[in-house]
C-alpha cells in the first residue's frame, strides 16, 4: 500500500503542499477520527458532569495586632511579638503548617469525613485508576484492593495533606492581616474549616502567652519568696547587733543623773 503524495514540487524547485491530497487522506481515516472526537466528547461530559464535584470557598482574616501594651512592666521576662517581615512570614508558615492542620482535623474529626478520608468514600468507577489496575496486570504486578484497615497514624497523616491541598494561608501584602482560604464540597464545612484554623491559631497564641506568664509569675514570687526571706535573716542580723553592742535609750541615762 503505497502513501499518498501531499505535497509536489513547483517550477522554481520550492515544496507546495497539496491540499486535495491532504483531505483525501483524513476523508480515509473519518472513521477514527470520528471515534477519537465520540471518546473525547463522552470523557469530557463525564469528567465535568459526573467525576467533578464542585468546590465552594471561604475565607477567615486574622489581624496581628502591632500595638505593645504591657499592664505590668516586665518586659526582661515577657517580650511581645515582632512584627517584622520574617516574623510575619513565620506566622504564616505556622497558620498553614501541618501541625495546625493536625490540630484542625482532630477539632473537626475530619478522619470520619468522606470528602478527606478516601476510605470512607463510596467505591465507584474510576477510570484512572482502572486503567493503572489494567497496566499493572498487564506488566505481571501484584494489585492491592483497598482496605479500611489502615493504620490510624498514616490515616491521620493522609486526611491533613488531602485537607491541606484544599487550604491556603497568605499575608496580604503590607498589612498585618492573614487571609485563610480553604475549599470543600459543602460551602458550610469550608467556613467551619477556616473559622477552625483561625480558632485554632488564637488559642495556640492564647497558651503560649499563659504560659509564658505564669512562668514570668512564678519567678517573680519566687523571687520575692528569697528577698523576703533575705529581709527576715538581715532583720535577725541587726537585732542581734544591737543585744550585743547593749545601746543605752535616753531615759535610762536620764534616771542615772
């Protein structure tokens, strides 16, 4: 079966296609083509009206506030928060962490939640996945069904990086105010879970400033414990002086004269 020729050479040496032979050659191939447009058709409206479930986002704000106010002065025990660049790319770091997401998902106990724990979720068909099924068979390798029975750590750790995909914590720039994003199926459980990070972040700071008090607390009475206890051992020192040295007051040396 010989090729049909698509392109000829002219009078002055230079390659021109021909465009009845191109269409001669797509005319012979319609029917593939026509297959290949059906499965693109079929695999779009089934990708954006079945597979894809839409997302609905929400937004929480928290502000860092910069003002130093200090009711009692013991600034050498308790410093406020800077709020310098790095301190606030710090704190964004922090607020979309893994540790804070952890912190969320235990609060919300989104390792029962379908949409973050893919072993909850009802099976159905997955075209993707059947096809890797499909290629590991064909390659001779073993496929593993999918079970519940996961360990409940790596069950944690795979519900807080499918949650953290869904949320996203930025610094509006030259302000000192962080926007928290987050995603989900249902609008109402977005703004549960951004409203939980902000929680989340202000009783974190809300502990570590207690924290940090009643440190500064107790070193303060432990320190007024020793001074008090200093004065007490001075006050025997000089009552002790004075029995020794005998003082005499004036109205004893009056009655003597």
């Amino acid at each position: 079966m010989s090729t049909p020729q698509t392109s000829f050479a002219a009078d002055d040496g230079r390659e021109v296609l021909d465009i009845g032979a191109i269409f001669a050659v797509l005319w012979r191939g319609k029917l593939l083509i026509a297959l290949a447009i059906v499965v693109g058709l079929l695999l779009g409206i089934w990708q954006a009206y079945i597979a894809t479930v839409p997302l609905y986002g929400a937004e929480a704000q928290l502000v860092l506030d910069p003002r130093d106010e200090k009711v009692v002065d013991i600034e050498n025990v308790v410093t406020s928060l800077a709020t310098n660049e790095e301190v606030i790319r710090t704190e964004v770091h922090i607020l979309g962490g893994r540790e804070m997401a952890g912190q969320v998902v235990d609060r919300l106990n989104l390792v029962a939640d379908p949409e973050f724990n893919g072993l909850l979720a009802e099976p159905g068909f997955n075209p993707v996945q059947s096809l890797k099924n499909g290629i590991k068979r064909m390659l001779g390798m073993e496929v593993y069904a999918v079970t519940t029975s996961a360990d409940p750590a790596y069950l944690r750790e795979k519900v807080i990086q499918s949650m953290l995909a869904n949320v996203e914590v930025v610094n509006i720039p030259d302000t000192y105010i962080f926007s928290i994003w987050a995603l989900s199926e249902d609008p109402f459980k977005a703004a549960e879970i951004a409203n939980a990070f902000a929680d989340t972040y202000i009783a974190n700071q809300v502990a570590v400033k207690l924290n940090v008090t009643e440190q500064a607390t107790g070193w303060l009475a432990e320190r007024v414990s020793e001074l008090r206890g200093q004065l007490e051992l001075n006050e025997r020192r000089v009552a002790e002086i004075r029995a020794q040295a005998d003082v005499t007051s004036p109205a004893q040396l009056s009655r003597t004269f």
